[in-house]
C-alpha cells in the first residue's frame, strides 16, 4: 500500500478499497495489540516518538513494534495483504473489464 489508497471501480458500481488511513489504522492496532499484550520488551515506542520528533526513522523501534514476519515486505506486507486480499477477486473482474474497452 506504502501510503496510498487502493480503489478498485467496477462498471457500473460505486467505488471502494482500502485507503491509507485505514492501513495506518491497522498498523497502529496491530501494534497497540503487541504493547498490551507485552510481546514489546523494550522502550521502542518511546524511541521511535523521539527520533520523529528529531526528523530520524528509528528502524530498530519499528522492528521491535512491528515484531518478526516471514513476509518479503515485512509486517507492513502482511498487514495490507490482509486488507487487500478480499479484494482480489473484485480487482481481477475490474481489470478484465478494463481490458475488454
């Protein structure tokens, strides 16, 4: 997704998808679930909060936020996967559509 809106527009139908705002909202659930549930052991939020506000990126903070993934984009990846993933099929139709002009 990397901070864009993904719209899917069918012929004839209203438009919809996963919006940025939504990603980040996922994110920052996913992350907030890790804090409560202690699966953070250090001050990573604190540390990232601070170089922020420094203009830094803390990879190290968001590593240990975000926790480990098997994903090839990480975390990230598996958390828009599984915003986008119920679009596919709808996509798919969409792009057959598209080619059928």
């Amino acid at each position: 997704m990397r901070g864009s809106d993904v719209i899917i527009q069918r012929r004839m139908r209203q438009p919809h998808g996963v919006t940025a705002d939504q990603f980040a909202l996922a994110v920052d659930e996913y992350v907030n679930n890790r804090l409560a549930d202690c699966k953070v052991q250090t001050s990573a939020l604190g540390w990232l909060i601070i170089t922020a506000e420094r203009g830094l990126a803390d990879k190290t903070a968001t590593a240990e936020l975000l926790g480990p993934s098997d994903h090839p984009l990480g975390k990230l990846g598996e958390i828009a996967e599984a915003l986008l993933e119920p679009l596919a099929d709808e996509a798919l139709i969409a792009q057959a559509e598209d080619s059928e002009l």
